[in-house]
C-alpha cells in the first residue's frame, strides 16, 4: 500500500467563494489519498462560513478554522492555520475556487516511495472557465494552457527555472499542483508570509532553494483553476504587489544568509519592478547604478533590456541594448566569462 493512502492533510483557505467551495471540497474528498480536508475561513461576507459549518458537520474528514473575531487575513495565514493543525503526514493546498483531477496524486505514489529524500512533489495547473468574462481576462493575462514548466529540472536547478536563468528549462507550477511532506515545516521550509499578493509565489521560490522539489505530472493538469469574473490574480489593482514579492525575497534572502549571487538574484528583480514604477529621471539613476554594480541586471535582458525600454525612448533603448550586447560578449571573449550559477 502506498504510504500516501489515508494519509494527505488538504488545506483550503475559503474567502468569498460560496459558488464553488463544494466542487473544491468533493474533488479532494474523493480522492483516496486524502485524510483530511480542513477548511481555514478567511472572514467570507457571502455564506461561505455557513456552507463550511455544514460541510464539517457531514463529513468526519472535514475540519474547520477561522482566525479570531473572523477576521479576514488572507490566504497565506489562512494555510499556515492549515499547516499548524495538519496531522496527515504530507501536505497539498486547493484553493476553494479551483478542483483536484483524479490524478492528482498520481506521481507522487511512486516518488515519495522510491525517492526518501525529496521534500516534494509538483505538477501541472490546468483552467477551467466559469465565465466568459474570466476566459477574457485570463487571455488576455497570457496564461496560456498550462501553469507549469517547458522540462523537469534536477531539484537543484528548479530555482534557476523558476527565476528564469536555466538555459534551457523555465516556467513556474501553482501550490494547488503541490505536494509536500509536513516535516519540514519543522527545519526547513519557511511558513507563509503576510504578502496578500504573490504570497505563494514568494514561497515556492523560498522552497526551491530550501528543500528537495520533484517534478510529477508537467505535462497535463493534475488539478483546474476556477476562472471566474473575480480571481485575485486578474483583478489585483496593486500596481506594486510584484515589487513587494521581490523585496520580501531580497530581504529575506539577506536574513536567511543566502549565497551573494541569490541576493543578487532577487535585487535584479526587486529593481526591474522599482525602474518600472519609477519616473524616467530617477529609473536613469537606477538603472545606471545597478548596471556597474549587479551583473545579474546588466547581462539579462528580462532586467536590463525591459528597464532601459521604461527609462529611453525606443531609439535610445534599442541602441543602447546593442551595445551593451555587443561590450557583454566581447568581454566574454576576451576573459572567458561564463555564467556560473552556485545555488
């Protein structure tokens, strides 16, 4: 017998989701892996509270929290809840808008057996579409099919894909796709930050860089995204959030003692995100003071490329660019530099 069976603590962080919450719940329910689904209420103002109270009360399985006085504090504190009170030995998140596939749990069977010293397993996010209205909104966000990376990459270089350094391999995976042993909780993986954007982004990078992740099932779903009229990540007016889920990396990077080229890593992408925010004047000074002083900015193009199309016009960008192109392989040449990547 797998040593998944009866034995996989589902958490779901439930905020406003009353039309969609029980397809969530059955598609775990029904799965034989799992022994519990528990229910973290994120201070709803529909009915999500009452259906999670009925729920609870029909189903052994089902557990449910709510934070003090039902406050809402989203969904990262919502799983650390989850996670706290989780007494299955693994751990997999769905967020109450979305639905595990029967598959779900199909790789992880044979990787948590044969591989004793991976943290985790991941997969591919598919979409289902509730709305026409969310089909557009996510269209025209550029989704695309799957959420998901283009190969498997060793779980040394997962953190290279997922930052886009690999040569060959890229991408990201959603945590609803994300199977995790609950152990290392104890000494290795952080807990959810207090972001209420980007939050498990900034996790499953800290992760990839803290734990043994796998690559299960990439190439098809093993779980659906509700699409709908009103997704967080469709709807979210914080001009900032992507700057705000660099700078907790950054910082954390830097308190947790991370290797210099991570922080750097992280700075690149923290200011990118500030350049693109900025006016032209200040984005000039910051572009001309991290390109002397981060090679990671000055030599990727996601960095310095997007950044000089935000501070000149596009003459100036292009011209620029190629001659940083041009100064960047030269050096190369002459010096023998090559990227060296030691996460």
């Amino acid at each position: 017998m797998s040593c998944l069976i009866n034995n996989i603590s589902v958490i779901i962080p439930v905020f406003n989701a009353e039309r969609f919450l029980q397809k969530a719940v059955a598609s775990a329910l029904i799965l034989p892996e799992v022994k519990e689904v528990l229910l973290i209420e994120d201070g709803s103002r529909d009915h999500s509270f009452e259906i999670c109270k009925a729920l609870e009360a029909g189903n052994d399985k089902i557990r449910l929290f709510a934070h003090p006085n039902h406050e809402n504090k989203g969904a990262g504190a919502s799983r650390n809840v989850g996670i706290e009170n989780a007494t299955g030995d693994f751990i997999a998140f769905l967020d109450a808008d979305d639905f595990y596939l029967p598959n779900r749990f199909e790789a992880e069977r044979n990787i948590f057996e044969t591989q004793p010293d991976v943290d985790g397993v991941y997969g591919a996010l598919g979409f289902h579409y509730y709305s026409e209205q969310g089909k557009e909104k996510y269209d025209q966000a550029s989704f695309g099919k799957l959420t998901t990376l283009n190969g498997k990459p060793s779980p040394n270089e997962l953190f290279l894909a997922l930052a886009w350094l690999h040569p060959k391999i890229n991408g990201h995976f959603s945590i609803v796709a994300l199977t995790l042993k609950r152990q290392i909780f104890k000494d290795k993986a952080e807990r959810f930050g207090l972001l209420k954007m980007h939050e498990d982004t900034v996790f499953i990078i800290q992760l990839s860089l803290n734990c043994r992740l796998e690559a299960g099932i990439i190439d098809r779903p093993v779980a659906l995204r509700g699409v709908h009229d009103h997704n967080r990540i469709v709807n979210n007016k914080n001009r900032e959030s992507r700057l705000q889920m660099w700078s907790e990396l950054y910082h954390w990077a830097i308190t947790s003692k991370k290797k210099k080229q991570i922080i750097k890593v992280f700075q690149a992408f923290m200011i990118t995100e500030k350049i693109r925010l900025s006016n032209r004047i200040f984005g000039f000074f910051l572009l001309a003071n991290y390109s002397l002083s981060n090679r990671f900015f000055f030599k990727k193009p996601a960095f310095f490329n997007a950044s000089c199309g935000r501070v000149f016009e596009k003459k100036m960008a292009a011209f620029i660019i190629k001659a940083k192109d041009i100064f960047v392989w030269r050096a190369s040449k002459a010096f023998g530099l090559k990227d060296n990547y030691d996460f």
